[in-house]
C-alpha cells in the first residue's frame, strides 16, 4: 500500500470503533474545518457555538435538532447548517450516526460546557 | 414545513438533479467551506489548489485520484483529503457520486483553467 493510500479513511470503518454516543472522533481536517464522526442517542444539552457553523451530515437514524425556534428534521443523507451562535440541542430517539464539520477545536457543548463535554478524538 | 426544515438538504435528492458528470453544485457552506456534489466519470484534467485543500468522500462508485508520487484508491464511504498545492487528476472508470469539501469560491479545474472548468452552480 502507498503512503498515500494510507491517508484514505473509511467512515464505515470509523464507526468500527467509535462505539459510544457523544464521542466525536476526528476522520480528517480540510483547511481550518474538522470532519469528525459521531453516535448520537437520547437528548444533549441546550448550547451555542458562539465561533463556528457546524454541519451535521446523518449517516443513519433520524436526528431532531431542537433550536429555540422549531425542531429540525434528518433523516439518513440529509445536511443541516447550525449557524454560529444559535442555541441547538440534538435528540435521538434512536441510535444515529452522524458526520459533522465545524472549526478545528470546537467543542461539543460550546458555551454550555459541563460534564457532557468531551475532548474530541483521534481515529 | 418549519421554516428551518426548508434549510435541511438532501444528498440523495442533490444527485437527483445533478446528472452530469464534472459539473459540482453546492449543497451548503459551513463558516468558509463550500460542500458540494459531484458526479465523476472519465478521466479529469491534472491540476492544483493553490490556496485550499480539497476533501473527497466517495457516496458511490470507485474514485482513482492520481497523484504524481501514486494513485489514491477510494471507494463507498472513503475520504482523502488533498493538501493545498499538490497537484491531482481524478479518474472515474465508472460513474462515481461524490461530496466536496473545499474552500467557498474554488473552482473545479483550480489552477489549470481551460474548457473542463465549470463554475460551480446552487442546487
């Protein structure tokens, strides 16, 4: 196998390892954007990224992101953009499996901080 | 419909519409990253991004991304990501779906310009 070869990342085989939910790991970095995978079940907490966007991309399940005005439906292929600086908190009922892209070094719990935040992960 | 489940868009439905192959259109930018689809088939043009890498992840198909120190093989769920300034040229035996990630503003043919270039359309 090349060097280069050895660069590629599976998602498939990233979610392989990461096994429990609310565990960001990071798959690859592009420019200033981190690309992490994450599992997703039962409910978060109530948070703003005050510096950065964040992208979810579902894989599977279906995810509701609360925000302060509607909830926000996604199912299996579908992409929502937080904008920075607006209060979300993600649901799932059941297990989802999610790609996200926000800044390099943000946080899961932003702003809210406490003992959901988790330090996100090398693959 | 919320007004925030308008903003949700769909990956599958995206490469209902973009049918031809070499023509990206965006799916949504996070803080200054465009992602966009694209359907890939034959062989590009050798280029380069001076001012931003460029992310691939492969939705369908098999993606052969040569480089001038060796080809990078990516299939169904793999991401390799193209640092800023490394020359690359995309072959698509067969029809290949994929996602960009690259900085807002990057065009497809980078820095070789010429009649492959397509400036890349909203969906």
């Amino acid at each position: 196998m090349s060097d280069t070869q050895r660069d590629v990342r599976s998602i498939p085989a990233a979610f392989d390892v990461v096994t429990e939910p609310w565990q960001p790991h990071r798959l690859a970095t592009v420019n200033d954007a981190d690309v992490k995978v994450v599992r997703l079940l039962g409910e978060f907490v109530w948070h703003t990224h005050p510096d950065t966007d964040e992208l979810f991309l579902v894989r599977s399940g279906t995810l509701v992101i609360q925000l302060r005005d509607g909830d926000v439906t996604l199912g299996p292929g579908d992409v929502y953009v937080i904008p920075a600086g607006v209060e979300h908190c993600p649901i799932a009922r059941e297990e989802v499996e999610a790609v996200l892209i926000e800044r390099v070094g943000t946080l899961n719990t932003g702003d809210a901080g406490g003992d959901r935040t988790f330090e996100a992960r090398e693959l």
